[in-house]
C-alpha cells in the first residue's frame, strides 16, 4: 500500500506525492513526469545498506525494559517521562541487541539515548560508516529517517554527488548544517587527513549537529556557529516552527502553510559574517567544495565568498534553488545565476538518481514546483567527476 503525502512545493503550493513501496519521499530535486505528483527514483544502488537502517517504533511506556537494567536518569527509567515516545531499551552501555533478520532493522546503540541508525556505504573500492542519531520528533529529523528507511538517501541528489567530488583529503563547507546528515557524509568522505567546516547557527540544531559529529568521532569537522551573509554586522534570524531545518534570514510565517509560524513568531538578533571571513577565521584550507541550503539566502552567501568563488577557485558549489525564498531576500533563480556565471561557472541541475548532471544554459530557466540543487562549476570538471554515462534507447 503506499501512502498519499501532502508536499509544500517552492513557489509556496501544495502537491502530493507517494511514499512506500519502491519510490522515495518527499522531493528534493524531482525529475519527470507532474501528473499532480513528484515522481522519481533514488535508489542508492548498494550504498546504503538496507538491512541496517531501522523505522523507529512506537513502543508503550516500559515496552521491552528491564526495570533491573535501566540506567537513573534513562529515559526509561521510572519516573522520567518519556521523550516524544521515542525509545530505546535500557541496558549497560556498549550492548547491543541482536534484532531479527525479517524486521529489516539495525542493532540499538544503546549507549545513545535514542536508537542511532549506522549506514554503510560501498564507493569503489572504498567501505565507508556512518552513524546518525535522528529524533522523528523534530520534523527535518522525520523527513531524514523516512528516506532511510525506504532505502534512500536524503536528498538523493546532492548525497550522490558528494559521493563522486569529495574525496580523501579535501576540505569542504556545509552551510546550512541543520542536524548534520551531510556533515557526516562529507567527514566519511574527506576522512581524517581531510577538513570540514560546518556552519550552523541555530541553538537546538547546534545541539543535534554536535551530538552527531561526536557520534562519529569526527576531529576533522568544524562547528562554526554564526550565520553568513554578504556582510559583516547583525541580522534577524528566524526561527521556523513549522519545520526544524527551514530557520531563515527571512521570517517563515510568510511561507504558506507555516501555521505554527504565524501564531508563534520567534526571531533573533545574531552577529553575521562572510563566508570568505568564516573559512579564513578557522583555518580552513581552500575548500574543493562548499554546500549550500538556507532556504533562500544562497545568493547572499555567495556575494560574501569573495575570492573563493572568484575565478572558480571552489571548483564545485552546490545550492539549493529556493524561489520563494530568493524572493524574500532580493534575489532570484536569475541573479543567483548571474552572479555564479560572471565569476566563470557554468550552471548544472543535479539528478536525484545519480546521473550525469544537466547543463543549463544561461538563458533557460528551470522552472519545477520542487525544490531542486544546482551545482556550479565547469564543464570540465564535471565531464571528469562523471567520466561515463549509461544511456538505452527505448522504442
């Protein structure tokens, strides 16, 4: 059976699409055909290994502890009330427990507070872990574990692409962190002889950020805490109470939908810098790559990169094309662009199966009710990170 979901598309309307059975949730980037519905496949083809992601389960109060095991102060201790009926089965730490095959569900971590979903990933010759602790009770956190779940990496598009640029040893920036999914995904990638500068400066997703980067004893990853913009001096950052990873430089309430937003404004005063200032303050090497998602103040970043993206010297930058939120920062799909080509990258929109990315020349606009990544870098680079690609002709 597969579940009809209610979607918020970028221009600020509502769409549906289907979760279950083979397709992946939600629509980070989708390609195809609009019959009312994002439509497309992100199968991880071997990288995520199925049998070690687990749904969390709803499980009653005391279901399955052992009142002689639980540690004081666990959140199933007695007297301590539950967290979002979230679980896991008390027990002394570094224990596992060995949950059958048929389940499709990974060993507890049971020295976390909440179960922690390991990933394996298989890049040629290269085996690669990953551990996350997700909460479904924040909803970025939900979204996240529901792609796993089915097998699919969040963000298809973006994940498989860091799959292919990032490599042993190179520095890369995450803008726009959230709870760390891609942190930890580009500091498996660039391993320990490489750098990653994550940058997130929200107080609740810092937390989570932390606690992930800790998770996966990452020395080599960075945690700077202070939003980016073109320039330095104070902005308003708002906090978005509909969604865990929607915060802005522009209040969500105006985003349609955002309910909760619009009953409880929350804004604050924050010290902003550049993001040449932030990569130079930590020490950071030249980045081959910088990620960028702040639900629309991508442009605004990149006009603080300076010389990082003057002349290309990021070779690939990837953001995330949020027209709605272009809008509410002065900006849009064209600007942004304009910007990227005049400094001499050429436009490319990123698949969410993996495939080679498309070329989009500078007078076509894409236009798509999704939320779509676009990567910015050169032809050349791009034929050498996507040396072959597959194509059959189907009469």
């Amino acid at each position: 059976m597969r579940e009809r979901r209610r979607i918020r598309g970028a221009d600020g309307g509502f769409f549906t699409d289907d979760l279950g059975g083979g397709g992946g949730g939600g629509c980070g980037g989708a390609v195809g055909e609009r019959r009312g519905r994002c439509e497309w496949s992100a199968a991880l083809s071997g990288l995520v290994n199925r049998r070690h992601v687990r749904k969390p389960r709803r499980r009653p109060f005391w279901s399955g502890a052992n009142p002689a095991t639980s540690r004081p102060g666990s959140r199933t201790a007695p007297g301590r009330r539950p967290f979002c009926d979230r679980r896991t089965v008390a027990d002394p730490p570094q224990r596992r427990y060995e949950l059958p095959a048929q389940s499709w569900q990974p060993d507890v971590w049971t020295d976390f507070p909440m179960p922690v979903i390991p990933i394996n990933l298989d890049i040629g010759n290269r085996n690669l872990q990953i551990a996350l602790d997700l909460d479904e009770c924040y909803s970025n956190e939900k979204i996240i574990i529901s792609y796993l779940c089915n097998g699919h990496f969040y963000e298809p598009d973006v994940s498989l692409a860091l799959t292919r640029l990032v490599g042993e040893g190179d520095a890369v920036v995450d803008v726009g962190a959230n709870a760390g999914f891609f942190t930890t995904v580009m500091g498996v990638l660039a391993g320990p002889s490489g750098r990653v500068l994550s940058i997130e400066p929200d107080a609740h997703n810092l937390s989570r950020l932390r606690n992930n980067i800790s998770l996966n004893q990452f020395g080599h990853v960075t945690v700077f805490e202070r939003p980016v913009t073109d320039k330095e001096g104070e902005v308003t950052f708002f906090i978005n109470s509909d969604n865990s990873g929607g915060n802005a430089l522009w209040d969500p309430a105006r985003f349609p939908g955002n309910q909760k937003s619009q009953a409880n404004p929350i804004a604050r005063t924050m010290g902003a810098t550049t993001l040449e200032r932030a990569v130079a303050d930590t020490g950071l090497a030249p980045p081959k790559l910088i990620k960028i998602d702040t639900e629309g103040a991508e442009q605004r970043i990149l006009e603080g990169a300076g010389s990082l993206i003057r002349n290309r010297a990021v070779p690939f930058v990837i953001a995330e094309l949020h027209e709605f939120g272009l809008h509410q920062m002065g900006c849009s799909q064209a600007s942004l662009r304009a910007l990227m080509e005049a400094n001499g990258y050429s436009t490319f929109l990123l698949y969410p199966n993996g495939a080679l990315p498309k070329l989009i020349p500078p007078g076509t606009m894409i236009r798509t009710p999704c939320f779509v990544n676009l990567l910015f870098s050169t032809v050349e680079k791009v034929g050498a990170h996507w040396p072959e690609e597959p194509y059959e002709l189907k009469l």
